[in-house]
C-alpha cells in the first residue's frame, strides 16, 4: 500500500502538478493586478479628489453616458477596485474610459491592461476555448485530492515520530538534501492555503456541483425571484436615477436583442476591503420590468456561501496579509514540482546505477 501510494503521489505531482503550477504562477502575478495597473494607468483608472465624489453623482454620470452611447454599449463599468472611472466596453469590442464627474473621456483601453486581461484568461482556462476551464478545474480538484491523501499520508508516516525533522531544512547539507528538504518543509508550511486555494480554485469551473453540496446547509427558502416593489415599470435612465442604500452599481450588461434583458450587477463595497463579499444582481427587461436575481442579504446559505469562493481565492478576505499569503502560495505548486522531478530523476539514477553494479558493468 505504501509503495502504491508513493507511486499515485509521484505521477499525479509529474501530471496535474504541472498544471497546478501555471496555474499558481499566473494567480500570483494577477493577485497584484490592482495596484500595478492603476499605478501604470493612472490617467485612465485614477481621479483626483475622487473620495470626494458621493454615489449620486457617479450614478447622473453613468446616465449621461448611457443616453450619448446607448445603442452602441455592450456593458458599462463603474468604480470598482482599483478603476475610479466609468468604462464602456462597446459592441465593436472597443472600451473607453470617463471621469465619474465631467463626463471627459479619458482615453481607450491600455497595453498593460489588456496583458491583465489575457493573463486572467490564461490563468482560468490555459487559453484554450470551451474546454480549456475543464482542464484546470479538472487539474485543482486532483492536486487537492493529491495533496489531501497522498501528500499528507507521505508525509505523515515518514515524520510522525519526529515532526520537528518535517519542517526542517537543512540549508548546510548536500544539495540533493537541500532538494528534498525543500519538498518536504514547503509542501507541510504550505498545505493549508494551498488547499483552500484548489478547492477554491475548481469553483469557478464546477460552480453547480458546489452549489448543489453546498444547499444542504439551507433549509427552508423562498428560492421565487421577487419584483421590484418600487415604482411602476421603470426604463434603465429612472432606475440608474435612484441610488441603492445598501449597494453600489458595479456593472451594466445591456441586452444583446430587442427581447434581452439589461443585467446589473452591485456590491456593497466598491473598494478592496477584507471580510464577507456582499453581492447583489437583478434584471431589468426592455419593458421595464425589475427582477431581484440576487440578494446577499435574502440569499439561501448556498448562495452566500459560494459567493465567497473568491475573495477566499485571491486571498482578499484575509486583507493585504491574505493577498501576500497567496502571492507567495502560488508559486509554490512551482517549486513541488522543480523539487519533486528532481527527486524522482535522482531516485532513477540511483536505480539504473545499483542495476548496471548487479550485471558487472
């Protein structure tokens, strides 16, 4: 059994492992995609005196914007993160940028922009379309399992004596020690966050099956998606009229077609911050008909639960400490492998040698 299980650990590490690491390199330079593009982009993502500016304002420029641009607006991004501006990604596929309070246009979409958005999408699904997510989703939950089981049992067994001798690296030894101390010490520092990080991770890709496990934690709820109960059949200029106590509007997706439906999406911070990520979406119809998709405060246990997949993915629930924690977890899946290929090379060499002795060569 120890002999199979060592096996399973290796090929899974020399497979999925490698996968888990791109994965992990790409999540670590993303974690700081914030800071780096709004220092790289201030004229386009920064405002001066923007804590100055109240909802309200915000809201009248993004009805402005909307009425010029309408018919040609695939989606509209207001504050969030580290964008103080309004963006409108158009039908054309183009995104310009305006102030949040003069309405000036700012500029199009930035080069360093545009490389945090294809490492997203590298990160997500290898850049490969359609199947590609199921790659990585698939490669998470294996490397969670691999390290749950065999990762944990391997190490377990051969320190449960002396766990002291399991964290320790040995920085004086030769190299080869050096190496497998490294696999070893980083694999047990590290097991925690990098579980959370695969299991997190595979959601985005499996989000129905988790929501599924995750409903038995809900009980009795009204799941029947509520009418907007103020005002009579608002059109998108009177709703982005009022502004929502509890929420600030983060996103507008327009309709694709005349029968389509406008999508807006609200948070309860527009601004990193650690804790809970409190969410609200609803549909407006073309005939002015408002649905309450999704309510942070109303949702099933489920809901609100798998809306914290990432905040707990990126590390932002913990705050900064949270973020530097995974920007240095990342890279680690990297350094398992580097390691864990090395061992392997040595223990195969040591094999082939210790053969070539017994046929006297």
């Amino acid at each position: 059994m120890n002999k199979t299980i060592r096996k399973i650990h290796l090929w899974l590490g020399l497979t999925c492992g490698l996968i888990a690491s791109f994965s992990g390199l790409t999540g670590s330079l993303y974690v700081w995609q914030p800071e780096i593009s709004a220092f790289l982009n201030p004229d386009l993502l920064q405002v001066e005196g923007f804590g100055n500016l109240d909802d309200r304002t915000i809201m009248e420029t993004t009805a402005s914007l909307v009425a010029i641009h309408r018919d040609s607006i695939n989606s509209m991004f207001l504050p969030y993160r580290e964008q103080q501006t309004i963006s409108i990604t158009f039908n054309s596929g183009k995104t310009s940028y305006y102030h949040p309070e003069t309405h000036a246009h700012l500029g199009k979409k930035s080069t360093s922009i545009r490389f945090f958005e294809n490492l997203l999408v590298l990160h997500r699904n290898l850049g490969i379309p359609t199947y590609g997510k199921y790659i990585v989703g698939t490669s998470a939950i294996i490397f969670f399992m691999f390290l749950l089981t065999s990762g944990i049992y391997i190490w377990a067994t051969s320190y449960r004596n002396n766990l002291k001798e399991g964290f320790t690296i040995k920085w004086k030894g030769k190299r080869k020690k050096i190496n497998f101390d490294l696999h070893k010490a980083f694999g047990a520092y590290f097991i925690v966050p990098l579980l959370l990080m695969a299991l997190s991770g595979s959601y985005f890709t499996y989000n129905s099956y988790y929501k599924s496990a995750l409903s038995l934690f809900d009980g009795k709820h009204d799941n029947t998606q509520r009418p907007w109960v103020h005002g009579d059949s608002p059109q998108l200029q009177d709703y982005l009229s009022k502004t929502n106590e509890s929420y600030a509007l983060r996103a507008i997706h327009f309709p694709k077609n005349g029968t389509d439906h406008y999508r807006l999406r609200y948070i309860r911070e527009r601004f990193i911050t650690a804790g809970l990520r409190r969410t609200k979406e609803v549909e407006l119809g073309t005939n002015g008909r408002v649905t309450v998709v999704s309510d942070f405060r109303t949702d099933p246990n489920s809901n609100r639960m798998a809306t914290q997949f990432y905040p707990i993915h990126i590390g932002e629930m913990a705050g900064t400490l949270g973020r530097i924690l995974v920007f240095v977890s990342g890279m680690v899946p990297l350094l398992l492998f580097l390691t864990g290929l090395s061992i392997y090379r040595n223990k195969k060499r040591r094999r082939t040698g210790k053969k070539d002795r017994m046929q006297g060569r």
